[in-house]
C-alpha cells in the first residue's frame, strides 16, 4: 500500500538561514544599565555574602545566566524581531 504526502502552502516554515543577524545596537541599552549599576551590585553582592542566609544568592543568578545562555538560540529562534527588542527593553528596565 502507498502512502502519499500532502503539503500545506500555507504553514510557516521556521529557517534560520534567511534571517538577517541581528546588530548589537539592541543591546546598549541592557549593557548601559549593567554598567551603570556595576558599583551598586558589587556592594549588594558584598553586603549578602557576608549575611549567612544570602550566601548562595549569586550563585542563583550565575544560574539563571547559565540556563538563558544555555536555550538562548531556540529562543531566538521562535521569537520575532520585535519580541527581540521588547526583551533588551525590559532586561534594560530589570
């Protein structure tokens, strides 16, 4: 018995290839912010070190860092251009 194929013109195809990259002006922002408040979080990252109870604080954000690193292209991927720029702004505003 043969089975035949259908095709779908109308589903979307996800392909990386044709996509233009992405510029690094996208990320002034966030990096600005980061910059701008590196004083602040070392003396914040200081100050929980030595309180017991927050001695293992930045090693959850070292873990979030790890774990958006680590799925970071899938979510480039299903995400659209202007999701992309919604994200820097609201990890500037964080």
């Amino acid at each position: 018995m043969a089975s035949a194929s259908t095709s779908h013109p109308n589903l979307k195809q996800t392909v990386s290839d044709g996509q233009p990259k992405q510029s690094w002006k996208i990320w002034w922002l966030p990096i600005s912010v980061l910059l701008a408040l590196a004083p602040l979080l070392h003396q914040y990252f200081t100050w929980t070190w030595l309180k017991g109870h927050y001695q293992y604080f930045p090693l959850l954000i070292a873990s979030v860092i790890a774990l958006t690193w680590h799925r970071w292209d899938e979510a480039q991927r299903s995400a659209t251009p202007a999701r992309r720029s919604n994200l820097a702004a609201g990890l500037g505003a964080v």
